[in-house]
C-alpha cells in the first residue's frame, strides 16, 4: 500500500509541476519568467518534505489528501470554478509579463513570498492538528470534532491558510492583472464552507455543538 501512495504522491507532484508550467510559461512566450520560477519553487520545493514526513508518520492522512474525488454536487462545482480561477490567473500573469502590462515594487513580491510561506506553515499545523483533515467534504468512520489549536480559533483554519496562500500567489507571480480572478477565491471558499457545515453538522457527531462553541468560520471577528 505504501509504495502504491508514494507513486500517486510523485506522479500528482510531477502533473501539478507540468500543469503549472504549461499555463505559466506558455503565455509568458519564454521560460525567462522569474515571477513563474519562484511561485515554483516556493510550492514545490517544501511538498516532497511535507509529503515525506506525512509518508512516514501519517500515511492515512496522506492518503486523504491524495484523494480529490468529491462526492458532493456543490463541491465538484466548487471544484470547477477553483480550477477556472486558477487557469485564468496562471494565464492572465504569463500574458502580463510578456506583454509587460503592469510591474508589481520588488516589496510587495517579498510581502507576497512571505504571506505564501506563512500560510504554508499554517496549513501544515492544520494538518498536525487534525488527522481527519480530508481534501474531500465527507464524515470519515470514527471522525470526532476538533475544536483545540487553531480550531478554538476558528471553524476551518485549512480554508484560512487556503485563502491567504491564494491571494498572495498573483504577487508571488509580480502581477497585478492576475490578482483579478483571484479576488473570486473568498466567494468560492464561503460556497465550500456553507456546504461543508451542512454535512458536518448532520453527519458528524457533536458538531453542532462545536459551532455554538467557536463563533467564527474563518476569519477571526469577521465571519
């Protein structure tokens, strides 16, 4: 079973970084893309380490994460408007550096490189919190409610640090034209969020009480 998880975990890894490439460096029209280099390198540099530690300490959750196959009709459309969100901002920062229409301060690309690194950091504690922390919306066998850490916080800090890693990429990319299909990422995630509720607090036991308990979903104060 294991060997069998390490393939789909590399081969995922490998089409991610094909598909990435493709709808970055195409429009760009050269390979020369420093903005496409570094969202790169800051994703996919850390994923073999994440993935190996979750290989050896949590194979379960590991495969969880693998698994994207939604069984909820709203989360496959949410599933599809991620999917369209991001091919449209990939697109629109290749055509912007190579057409050269807008130039991001060389301080908000780092601001955008640290909020992207932070919000890496903060969905691999999510994932050390919560061992049922499934990519698909479902209630696993035995699953209980987590509600210590940063879920005493907020309901879904996974879609907290989500939200954060999504609106920093345009400015990891250097493009302010990319930003624009990623203002839709919040209206996506709140669509994921509703909808998720709706099946945790009927299938999941004590859930209910768990919303009670921690006011906010996922801003802290805000909603």
């Amino acid at each position: 079973m294991k060997k069998k998880l390490l393939l789909a975990g590399g081969l995922k890894m490998l089409s991610g970084l094909l598909v990435m490439g493709l709808l970055l460096f195409v429009p760009a029209g050269t390979w020369r893309y420093p903005g496409g280099w570094r969202l790169m390198a800051l994703l996919f540099v850390p994923m073999p380490v994440v993935g190996a530690v979750l290989y050896v300490k949590a194979p379960e959750l590991l495969e969880k994460r693998l698994n994207s196959r939604e069984q909820e009709p709203e989360q496959k459309r949410v599933i599809l408007l991620s999917a369209l969100v991001f091919v449209a901002g990939f697109v629109l920062a290749g055509l912007d550096f190579h057409f050269g229409w807008t130039h991001l301060p060389l301080a908000v690309v780092i601001a955008g490189c640290v909020l992207f690194c932070g919000a890496y950091g903060l969905y691999a504690e999510v994932m050390r919190e919560n061992a049922w922390l499934s990519r698909t919306v479902e209630v696993q066998e035995d699953q209980r409610v987590v509600d210590t850490g940063l879920y005493g916080v907020v309901r879904h800090p996974m879609y907290l640090g989500v939200l954060v890693l999504f609106l920093s990429i345009p400015l990891v990319l250097g493009s302010a034209v990319a930003l624009v299909p990623f203002l839709l990422v919040p209206w996506v995630l709140v669509k994921r969020i509703r909808n998720e509720e709706r099946v945790l607090e009927t299938g999941l036991p004590g859930y209910a009480e768990y919303r009670n308990k921690v006011k906010y979903r996922l801003i802290p104060f805000l909603w």
